[in-house]
C-alpha cells in the first residue's frame, strides 16, 4: 500500500470519528425529530467504519496505523 493511500484512509477515518464524536454532542440538547436523524447517521457512520476495517482486514492492512 502506497503512503498516499493510507493517508487518504486515515483522513476519512479521522473525519468520520469527528463527525461521530459532533453528533454524539449534538444528542444532548437535540429534539426528538432530530434525535432520530442523529442516531441514523451515527449508524450510518458505524456503517461506513465497519466496512472499511473489513476491508482492511481482508487485506492485511494495520487497522491501528490507518486509524480504524
């Protein structure tokens, strides 16, 4: 795997636990209707990370060093 490639992941990996943590915030004062949209994004988050540590997985890469 090339550095640029894996630098590309981690920047999506990072981004993707940032946009989790903000939203795990925003739950705290968020009304019903957009609670239900906060926690459909968390799992789409959860969702996109799952994906990629298994595609990680598959293919031999170091989860920790790509920040999965």
């Amino acid at each position: 795997m090339t550095d640029s490639y894996a630098a590309i992941i981690r920047d999506v990996a990072q981004s993707v636990h940032a946009n989790m943590r903000e939203l795990t915030d925003r739950k705290g004062f968020a009304d019903s209707e957009e609670l239900d949209h906060i926690e459909g994004k968390l799992i789409a988050y959860q969702e996109v990370l799952a994906m990629l540590r298994a595609s990680a997985a598959e293919h031999n890469l170091p989860l920790r060093e790509l920040g999965l």
